[in-house]
C-alpha cells in the first residue's frame, strides 16, 4: 500500500493488540507493517505466554526486523481456568486474555508520544471498549475473518436469543444476505455454554461501541456482504466495515534456506498440489492414511505441510511414524513432507505451485486469492465452512460440502484423488482464480479500494 502521510504532518501512533494462535497475529503484523511503510508509530502489544512456538517465533522476527516497533509483553496473570468442558489451549488464552485486558490501561496511559488509536483483536474487543473509553482514544477492531462470517457470528449473538432453536431449522435467513445453512454454523454456537460460544458472543455484541470494524477482505470479493453490514440492513446500529485486504505480507528475513522452497525451484510451472491445514487443523490418524494414499498414487507433485497435533510444541511424532518409509521411498522424485511452520505466502507466490488443498483459513485463502492460486475447500472448525462457501461462489475453487467438520467425516482417498484432479485440469477454473488473483492486487494499489479506505482511517487520526 502506498506511502500518502506526509512527513510534514504529525503522524498518528497506533496500539495493535492481536489475541492468540497464527491466525490472529499474521493479520496484526501485515497491518503493523503498513502502518510502518505509512509512517506511523507503532506500539505492538502481544499476551505472554504465547500457545505456539511459531507466535513466539513470529513476533521476535518481526520486532528485529522492525527495532523502530515498540513490543509491549503483556504478561497474562494465571487465572483460574473457566468452568468449561473445552481443553483447547486457543479457547482458553482467548477467555484469559479477555479477562486481563483491563491491566493495560496503566501500559498505555504512560506510553509516549501518546497513543492515538487502539486498533485490537476482535476477539479482545469487549475488554478493549472500556480501556479505549477511559483514554479518550478512538477504538478501532481488526476482524481475522471474512465479512460473511463477521455478519453470522454478530447476527447469532445480537438477535438470536437461543441458539439452540438454530438446530431445529434447515438455514439461518440473515436480512440483506439471504439463507445460511445451519451446517455452516460451528456446533459450539449451537451451546451456549461453550466457552468458545461465549468469547465469540461477548465480543460480538460489544461491536456497536467501537469506532470502526478493520476487515481483512476487499469489495470485490464479499461486494454483498460489505453493502448489507454498511446499510444497516443486517443491523440497525453496527459501526462501519472497514475492507482493507488483503492484507499485503511483509518482508521476511531469515538466516536459513528454506529446502521446499528450493525444491519447487526445479519443479514445473503449476505443477505442485500444496497442501496444508494451517496452524491449528491436526487431523485424525485415518484421515491422514487416506491422504497419504491419495497422493501416493496420485501423478501428481505435491508439497504436504504435515500436522499431527493441534500445538505445534506437542506436535513430535516423526514423519515416518506417521507415514511409513516406504511412502517417502516411492515419492521422493515428485513429492516433499514438511514438518514445521513454513512460509506460506512463499510457497502460494511461487511459479510452480498450480492448486492448494486447504483447510479454509481466512488469512489461507486471502494469501490464495492474492496470488490467483486454485483451492480445493477442505473446511474442518470455526469460519471454515462459510469461507469455503466463498471460494466456491467467486471461482477461486471447488468444494465438496460434505467434506465437513473434523474426525467424524472420513473422506476416502478416492474422493480426495478424483477432486484434486478437477482442480489441477479444470482451465477454466484456473481462468477464474486468476481473475480474482488481479482483482485482490488491485484493491491494494494506490487508487485501490481497500487502500483507499485504510488511508482514510489513518488521515482520521492525525491530529
């Protein structure tokens, strides 16, 4: 995005407080480094401990490679873990994290040059307001997930009074945006006992009192959507909605080579199946051999970012416990296993890469749509299903629906064979991704949509 503050003016200084896992703070650092190329300040506020190793690794990466950033660790306290039946580390930092936020008023209040703006984590929002009220700052929120999502998650928590009526019905009709079906909603918002229910709720309904809603999306992807949140024909009193993606990655520097990205430098154009499940999506042991043999048989190339546990610091099986030897023996001349946090947005910019198999992340697919990279949708939590509803509509790939949530769905190697072969043939399909290719780096030019916007926020602030 494009430098348009001025030297000569007084240039805004900006908390950015992220929540937990990759697929909050990833989004955080690519609007840090915006903020930066736009002459900002930047107070970078992360909870400490992180879950994941990668977060720890990501943020002390970014912050010496940015020394001009101020990094404030926000030290959690150990609270006393909510009354919950989930275990997932995630859901509980997000409720710990909410129930710390009101600790950092004395951080930020002794900050200087003095903030201008607080631009948090929606999942930290609720907790956010009242810190943001009491400093006199505006209070800007960053949602991690596509406008759709942003409008079920807020429409299930402001005007549904009991979610557990949702399962008794085919679809949600949400006005201005037309039917959702019930499958798409997560099963914990049909609980409301659930604590990843009540973080996302509380949030949620905390939205009307903050001064804008940063998404990271683009009009020309979710146009509908946009229109119906901003019209206020899904609710009456909902501050604006704010595209400003995709957001663009920064520039990385590291100290190693990176083997996969060295082996798909002598691979074919378009000819590597990539896939992953993104930071958080371990699959089950059955659904693993059923992939392993799918791309064992398969004829194509492909590069598989491996997770056999949720965290990656617990994550220690070895590839060939997992696998056999023998599946590397036979397809070490045309495929490569990784094992670890890789570069992403590398490996979907790269030449030879020519079809995603995704879980459906959002931050995934924006670094998909931006590089025009076909994806077959493979949903498994959260967002995930409403994403892929997404990808299906604007042609950016294929998907299955009932490849459906988690374990409990095996999809045999068959299926999993028949779909990838659709999506690396299908040219038209490879047509359509490009199209959205070009229309997500033009949102992003200097006359583009979403840097139109994110600038227009950013002049709101210089005082």
């Amino acid at each position: 995005m494009s430098k348009v503050l001025g030297s000569e003016k007084i240039c805004p200084h900006i908390a950015l407080f992220p929540s937990a896992g990759m697929g909050h703070l990833t989004p955080f650092l690519r609007l840090a480094s915006v903020l930066l190329s736009n002459n900002c300040k930047v107070t970078l506020i992360t909870p400490k401990p992180s879950v994941s190793v990668a977060e720890s690794a990501h943020i002390s990466s970014f912050v010496s490679a940015h020394p001009e950033v101020n990094h404030l660790a926000f030290q959690l306290p150990s609270l006393q873990p909510p009354n919950s039946s989930t275990n997932d580390p995630f859901h509980i930092q997000f409720d710990t994290i909410l129930r710390s936020v009101h600790l950092l008023h004395p951080l930020l209040y002794s900050l200087s040059p003095p903030l201008s703006a607080i631009f948090s984590d929606i999942l930290v929002a609720a907790g956010v307001i009242s810190v943001a009220v009491d400093l006199g700052l505006p209070h800007y929120t960053l949602v991690t997930f596509s406008a759709k999502y942003l409008s079920l998650t807020a429409y299930i928590s402001i005007m549904v009074s009991d979610p557990t009526k949702l399962s008794c019905s085919a679809e949600i009709e949400i006005p201005g945006l037309g039917p959702v079906p019930v499958g798409s909603i997560p099963p914990p918002y049909l609980n409301p006992n659930h604590l990843f229910t009540s973080v996302f709720m509380s949030n949620a309904r905390a939205l009307p009192g903050v001064d804008g809603i940063l998404i990271n999306t683009f009009d020309w992807l979710e146009p509908e959507t946009l229109s119906a949140l901003n019209s206020g024909s899904v609710f009456a009193k909902f501050p604006p909605v704010l595209p400003i993606g995709p957001l663009v990655p920064y520039e990385l520097k590291r100290n190693e080579e990176c083997q996969y990205l060295q082996w798909l430098d002598v691979q074919p154009k378009e000819s590597v199946v990539y896939v992953s499940f993104g930071s958080r999506t371990a699959m089950s042991k059955d659904q693993m051999k059923e992939l392993r043999d799918c791309l064992w048989k398969s004829k194509y190339r492909f590069l598989w970012i491996l997770k056999s546990n949720k965290v990656d610091k617990d994550d220690k099986e070895d590839l060939d416990t997992l696998l056999g030897h023998s599946f590397f023996e036979d397809t070490k001349n045309r495929g490569m296993v990784v094992k670890r946090w890789v570069y992403q947005q590398e490996i979907l910019a790269h030449p030879a890469v020519g079809g995603f198999v995704s879980h459906c992340g959002w931050n995934s697919l924006s670094e998909a749509a931006r590089n025009g990279i076909r994806v077959l949708a493979w949903p498994h939590h959260g967002d995930q299903r409403v994403n892929a509803e997404i990808v299906k509509k604007v042609g950016l790939g294929l998907w299955e629906s009932s490849w459906g949530w988690g374990i409990e769905n095996l999809v045999k190697q068959e299926e999993i064979q028949k779909m990838i072969g659709e999506l690396m043939e299908d040219e038209k399909l490879r047509i359509t991704a490009k199209k959205v290719g070009n229309e997500a780096k033009k949102a992003g030019e200097i006359a583009g949509s979403s840097n139109k916007v994110l600038m227009k926020v950013l002049r709101g602030l210089v005082k």
